[in-house]
C-alpha cells in the first residue's frame, strides 16, 4: 500500500467483481438500446475504461471536463467547464460515468445541463458515493461502493493529480490532505 495511505477500502479484485454487477445492471435496463457514454474527465477514466468495456449493448463515447474543486480537498461550489463534449447529445440517451458524487453538486449540475441541451434521457453511473456528505438531491441511477466522510484515492481519483494510478482505492491519510 502507498505510505500516504491509511488503509485500502476496495481492492483490485472487489472493484473488479462489483464494475461487472453494476455493468450487468446498466445492461438489462439498456438492452436494445444504444447510448452515448460521457466520461468525467480525469477522475472517471479508469472506471471508464473498465466499465463500457462490460457493455453488451451498442455504445458511443464522449468526454467532459468540469471542475468543482479548487485543487484542494474542498469543494469549492462552482462548475467550471474545461472540455465540453465534441458531440451532440440532442434526442441522445446519455449515461454520465462519474467517479465519486460527494455534495452533489457536479451531477446535479451536469445532469440538468445535459437535459437542457435535448438529451432524451440521462442517468448517471458512479463508482463511489459519499452519501452522507449530500447537499444537492441527487442519487446517482447506479453506485457501485458507498464510502464515508475521508479522502479517497487511487482507480482515477486524485489528490492534488496524484494518487490516479493505485490499481486500489484508498483512504488518503488526514494529515497528507489537512496539511
Ligand atoms: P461534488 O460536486 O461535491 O459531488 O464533488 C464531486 C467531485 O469532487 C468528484 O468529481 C471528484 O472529482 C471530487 N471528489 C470528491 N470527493 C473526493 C475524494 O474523496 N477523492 C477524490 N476526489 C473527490
Ligand atoms: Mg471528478
């Protein structure tokens, strides 16, 4: 394990085994469908890439930069969007892949915008929830790991952009983020 981490939560193999449930839900509710996949830019890319590869139904992808944090471990309550999407997403069904839903405040916003733009459908898949941390009323359609109120990295999720490639995701060490 990482020096700056307290301890694992989810490892290789219970993130494995939980993406393929999630997957095979998403999949019954899509069969004979198609969609648009959106990728959160960057924390949802390797979640991403694990989890549309377990689609069984026929799939597109795009991606999205937003950001709520400042770069620090606060959230700082505003949307910013640093990469829109290349396409369309008019009379789309679009899935929203998101690493961790915290306030609320990223999807609730993303979700609504999506709508306004025309997509005719739009539901939302992440891979962690910190439900008690919730402020916006938003739950996302599909959740694969609930986690508490700490500092989470590793599968994509960062800390100041490091921390992404821990095949494991983990609860950082206060004293790395308080500092
Ligand atoms: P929300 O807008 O408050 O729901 O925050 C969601 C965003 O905050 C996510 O897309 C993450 O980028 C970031 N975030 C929230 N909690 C954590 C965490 O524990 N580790 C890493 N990123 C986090
Ligand atoms: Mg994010």
């Amino acid at each position: 394990m990482h020096g700056d981490c307290e301890k694992i939560l989810f490892d290789e193999d219970e993130i494995h085994r939980r993406v393929r449930e999630v997957a095979d839900e998403v999949n019954a509710e899509y069969a004979g469908k198609r969609a648009l996949c959106v990728g959160i830019l960057k924390g949802s890319i390797i979640f991403f890439a694990d989890f549309v590869r377990l689609l069984s139904f026929p799939v597109e992808l795009d991606f999205m930069s937003v950001s709520s944090y400042g770069g620090g471990a606060v959230s700082s309550e505003k949307l910013k969007i640093k990469k829109d999407l290349d396409g369309d997403v008019t009379g789309r069904d679009v899935i929203i892949v998101e690493d961790i839903i915290d306030s609320g405040f990223t999807l609730a916003n993303l979700k609504q915008m999506l709508i306004e733009r025309g997509a005719a459908s739009v539901k939302t898949v992440t891979l962690l929830d910190k439900k008690e941390r919730r402020k916006y009323g938003i739950t996302p359609d599909f959740n694969c790991f609930e986690v508490g109120d700490e500092f989470v990295v590793g599968y994509g999720l960062d800390f100041n952009e490091r921390y992404r490639t821990l095949p494991y995701i983990g609860a950082l060490k206060r004293s790395v983020y308080e500092k």
